[in-house]
C-alpha cells in the first residue's frame, strides 16, 4: 500500500526547524502551524480509513506528503547536532510505541489462529519484521477467522505500517540525504520526483520485497528533502510568484496523471504513484512556501490550542491504534445490532459510517491514557495519561 496516512508525534515521530530558520522560529517555541498541518493530517487519516469510499480525501489534503514534509524539516533542524544521537533519539521515539502496538496485533493474530504455511520455517524470524519494518512484515493473505474482531478490517492493521517503514528509512538515511541537499539542492530535491515519473511510466518496473520501500521513497522523497528546503531557508528565497505557478502547476499535473490512470481504486492517489508524487510535492511547496510562524495559535483558533496539543503530543499513537479503534468500533456495532430494540428502533443510526466515525474517535480517547504515555517513555519525558497543557513560554506541558 502506498500511501493511506498515515503517521508524526509530539514530533510525530519527529519534528524540528532550522539554523536560518532559528531567528524566526526559536528554539524555545514549537512552531504552532506545523501542528496545526499535522493535526488535520491525522485527522483526514482516520477519516478516509472510515469512510473507505471517500477516496476523494486523498486529493482534498494530502496527508502523507505533508507528514513527510514536516518531519524533513524538523530532522535537518536536529541534525545540528551529532547525527548517531539524533537517529537514537528518533528510532526510539518511533518503535518504542510500535512495539506496544505490534506486540498487540501479533499476539491477536496469533490467537485467531494465524499460523505459517507448512514449509515455511523463516516465518518466526519475518516476525522480527513488526519490530523493525524496513520491509513490510508479514500478515494473514486471508481473513483468518471470524471469530473476534470484524475480519474485513484486519488489513488495515499491518497496512498502516507503511509510514512507519518510510518514515524509519526517511530518518536513517537522512544524513546522507541532507549531505547531497547542501551540495546539489535543486538535484537532490526533483531526483525522487523524477525518479517517480520514470517508475509511474513504466519505463523502469521495481520488484521483489523491496519494492514497496523503493516506490513510497521515489512518491514522498521529493516532500522530505522540501522540508530540509524549508529549514534551510531556500523556499524563503524563492520569488512567490515562482513558489505559486511552480506548485500550482505540480498540482496541475497530477490531477492530469491521475484522471487519465484511473484504476480501480478510482481517485484513490495512493494507487497511483505518480501522481500522488506530483500532487502531494506541490500542495506541500504552497503550504510551506508561505508558511506563517505561529508561536501561538491566531485567536479564530484559540478553541483549538487544547486539542491541537493532545493530538500533536500522541500522534504516533493515534496513528498507530486508529486501525484498531476502527475494528473495535465496527465490532462493537455488529453487537448492538444483535439486540432487537436497538436494531429495531435506531438501526439507521448503527448503519451510518458518521456514528462508526464517532465511535472510532471515542475509542481512541480511551485508548491515548491507555498507551500513549509510551510516547513520553520513548521521549525520555515524564509519563502523562491526558498531555493537552502548555506551560512556560509555548511548550507543551
């Protein structure tokens, strides 16, 4: 799966700003507008993921260009300092809370039933695949039982692991990226975007394990090296007459790509590479190249401060479990629907996907005091169960 979502963190996993960038976004402040981005990142994340035929969502915001942006950004501020430290630090911030997740889908699968084919004796050590995705782990090829949880939606589950595997690749293979970055910028930052033509036209076909890997860097590298553009200072000068034709046209372009490589995934731009490439890099040129810096939220959005900060403080969490929650959602509606009065007297209300997409975010409320304090661990901060404070001159408490 290219692309559903997914994935950040208080830093979701990551986030930073930038040498030039530190006169005007300090240290001392998170920058507001990148949780902001984030936020409605996640946010459409979880709704796609409910309402499976809003496929439309994809183009509407492009969730995973702009999370891969953001945390191009924030990785080159970080690798200020010694670059083993910050690939330490942003490892563990993202595989101490999949660990917690993995860990529970594996045991669940397990005991539904899911076993290896006869034959198959590297299947335990693929295991180890769920600790450290560099590849796609391994996963049930069919609904293993319909016992439990709603089936159908089991998929979703190791799906989402995806970003977590970009993501982590992204992180490791950043110092050498941003090496090229500071000496070819322009080169470094289209290589991805072209190398995505070359692939979405089939001129040159990927495959074997490593497929999925090689194609969601090509589709989404052109976003993160942006974001060491935006830390660097080289989208601040560029004229804005060239930062507005030049993404307007990428966006142009893909929608182009996409109406005339229609699948069956419709206008599902995961499924179709190139122009998830095209469209997400040049949303991502717009939002960043004329990015304000917010130290605070603008006062229209001031309502919003407490639940932008939970969100952008468990956001790996969200993104990790929502899957989950969408399954325990959809089962506990199959329950309710089992008893007469509630089938008979409010059935249209259990059949609505808006009460799933409800019942997903309730689940989820529960589920941030439940696991998310990993998140703290995995930061080496104080364990919260309800992180959605400030304190002290715009961080987070």
């Amino acid at each position: 799966m290219t692309a559903p979502s997914a994935a950040g963190a208080a830093e979701p996993p990551d986030m930073g700003a930038s040498d030039s960038a530190t006169a005007e976004r300090p240290a001392l402040f998170r920058d507001r507008y990148f949780d902001f981005l984030r936020a409605i990142a996640l946010i459409r994340i979880v709704t796609l993921h409910t309402f499976d035929t809003a496929v439309w969502l994809t183009v509407a915001f492009p969730s995973m260009g702009v999370m891969f942006a953001l945390a191009g950004s924030l990785i080159a501020r970080s690798l200020e300092r010694p670059a083993a430290s910050v690939l330490k630090s942003r490892a563990r911030r993202l595989l101490f809370p999949l660990w917690a997740y993995s860990l529970t889908v594996v045991a669940a699968l397990l005991l539904e039933g899911w076993r290896p084919e006869p034959g198959d004796s590297g299947w335990w050590l693929r295991l180890l695949l769920w600790v450290f995705p560099i590849i796609d782990p391994p996963f049930p090829g069919s609904a293993v039982t319909d016992a439990g949880f709603a089936v159908s939606a089991w998929p979703l589950a190791a799906d989402i692991l995806w970003y977590v595997r970009a993501y982590l690749l992204f992180v490791l293979f950043s110092p050498m990226i941003l090496a090229a970055f500071r000496r070819w910028p322009l080169g470094t930052l289209f290589a991805p975007l072209c190398l995505a033509f070359v692939f979405g036209t089939g001129l040159v076909e990927v495959q074997g394990l490593a497929a999925p890997a090689v194609t969601d860097f090509v589709v989404f590298g052109s976003c993160w090296i942006l974001g060491f553009a935006h830390y660097g200072g080289l989208l601040r000068k560029l004229s804005p007459r060239l930062k507005l034709s030049g993404g307007l046209l990428l966006m142009i372009v893909g929608l182009l790509w996409a109406a005339t490589h229609l699948g069956d995934g419709g206008w599902d731009l995961g499924t179709i590479p190139f122009a998830q490439a095209t469209w997400s890099f040049g949303s991502c040129v717009l939002l960043m190249g004329f990015s304000p810096s917010w130290n605070t939220l603008p006062k229209r959005l001031h309502k919003l401060d407490r639940p932008l900060i939970l969100i952008n403080n468990r956001a790996v969490t969200i993104y990790l479990w929502h899957s989950l929650a969408l399954m325990a959602a959809v089962y506990v509606s199959n329950l309710l629907w089992d008893i007469p009065f509630l089938s008979n007297s409010a059935g249209w209300l259990l059949d609505s996907q808006i009460s799933e997409y409800l019942a997903v975010w309730m689940v989820l409320l529960l589920l941030i005091p439940l696991v998310g304090w990993i998140e703290d661990i995995a930061a080496k901060r104080r364990p919260r169960l309800w992180p959605s404070g400030i304190k002290k001159a715009g961080r987070y408490a």
